[in-house]
C-alpha cells in the first residue's frame, strides 16, 4: 500500500511542527488519514491475516510447548509472537477454510434423523406387543408406524 504524505507541517496527534516524515515530538509518522473503502478493507484483512516469522515463532511452541507462550506473554516478551485474538482468528479462519467444506452435513444429519426414527420404531413396537391397550390405541400406534416406515423407505425426514 502506497503511503501518501501530508503537504501540512503540523503533527496531527500533538499539533507540534513536524520536519520530516515523522513527528519528533511523539513519533506519529505525518500521512494523509483519510482513506477510501478499498484501502481500508484490504488494510485491515492484511493485518489480521498477514503470514511472517512471528506465525511460526507463536504456532510451534503453542503445539510443542505447552504454557510457553503464556508465560512469555506475561513476562511482556510479546513483540516476537502474534498477539493471542489473532492468532485464534487467524487459527479459526485456516479451519472453516479447509476442514468444513470436506465435512457432509447433510449426510450426517440424515444419519441422525436414521437413529432417532430407528428409537421411536422400536418404541411403538413395543407398546403394540404389549396386551394391555386398548384397540383405538393400537390402531394409532399402528398408524404411526406405517408412516415412520414409509418415510423410512422414502428417505424423508421426520416432521
């Protein structure tokens, strides 16, 4: 990204007279703040997605060295490591990125609906063998199975 300079000699953090292209005062370097939406967007996707040196200095110990990375944080040795919120979005960004599109959902939650409806099958077979109900009771338990088992046979869901 291209840094355009201010044409102003004054620090807009301390209003102090700015020689070069950093403040001497406070060290704010003296560019133009006002950026359009492009820049903007593909600025702040750089800095949370930016892949260097501090990437491998974080990950590996995190994997290896357990406590670690904690404890360097502590200690305030954080500058040769990613700060923890970014390496989690960074982390958690790699994951949907690669690990969910190879999962089938779809399959899974049939095979879900498959179990539950095998449950309630079971269920209604039971009560039907059982002597003690009434003939208006059987005729609705057997209703019920008859519509379990053809959405079985069907592939449908249960509703």
């Amino acid at each position: 990204m291209k840094k355009h300079y201010r044409v102003e000699n004054n620090c807009l953090n301390c209003s102090e007279l700015v020689t070069g292209k950093f403040c001497s005062e406070c060290g704010q370097e003296n560019i133009e703040v006002r950026e359009n939406f492009w820049s903007l967007l593909t600025h702040s996707v750089s800095h949370y997605f930016h892949f260097d040196n501090k990437f491998f200095n974080s990950f590996i110990p995190l994997i290896t060295k357990p406590g670690y990375l904690t404890n360097e944080y502590n200690a305030g040795r954080r500058v040769s490591h990613l700060p923890p919120v970014t390496m989690y979005l960074f982390i958690s960004f790699i994951f949907f990125l690669f690990v969910l599109p190879h999962q089938n959902w779809e399959a899974q939650s049939y095979k879900v609906l498959d179990q539950g409806r095998e449950k309630e099958l079971f269920t209604l077979n039971s009560k039907l063998k059982s002597s003690n109900i009434s003939a208006q009771e059987r005729t609705n338990i057997e209703k019920k199975i008859d519509i379990l088992q053809s959405q079985k046979n069907n592939g449908l869901n249960i509703s």
